[in-house]
C-alpha cells in the first residue's frame, strides 16, 4: 500500500525549496529518528530512493525481510 504525498515548493526572491513530508505511519515503520542524516538518489524519472546509513539500519530492532 502507498501513502499519496504532494510534493510543497516555497518559492524566495532569489531560491525555491521543494519538500516532501514523510506521512508518520511510513517513518514509524522506517523507525525513523528526530534529526536522523538521510542521503537521497534519484534511480529514474518515477522512483526517488531514499538511504540511510549502514551503521543505523544495523541498529534497528525490527527486520524486514530481504527481497531476492
């Protein structure tokens, strides 16, 4: 199942700044963390892939299985 986000876009004089909200469901699942560094990748023009880092996700309490 997905969760529909907008994509929000705060135009400046002389920038813009696009943000995209995390619904909580998602980051709760993702066992996010307040302030966590997360690096994007753009893998083609329809998926944005999101990454964190190895040493956090080898913390992580849940495991979700691996895909082959």
């Amino acid at each position: 199942m997905g969760y529909p986000t907008k994509m929000q876009l705060i135009k400046r004089k002389t920038s813009e700044q696009w943000y995209v909200n995390v619904p909580a469901a998602v980051a709760q699942a993702m066992e996010f963390q307040k302030g966590e560094v997360v690096e994007w990748f753009i893998d083609d023009h329809q998926h944005l892939v999101i990454k964190r880092d190895e040493k956090i996700a080898g913390q992580l309490k849940k495991k979700l299985p691996k895909h082959p």
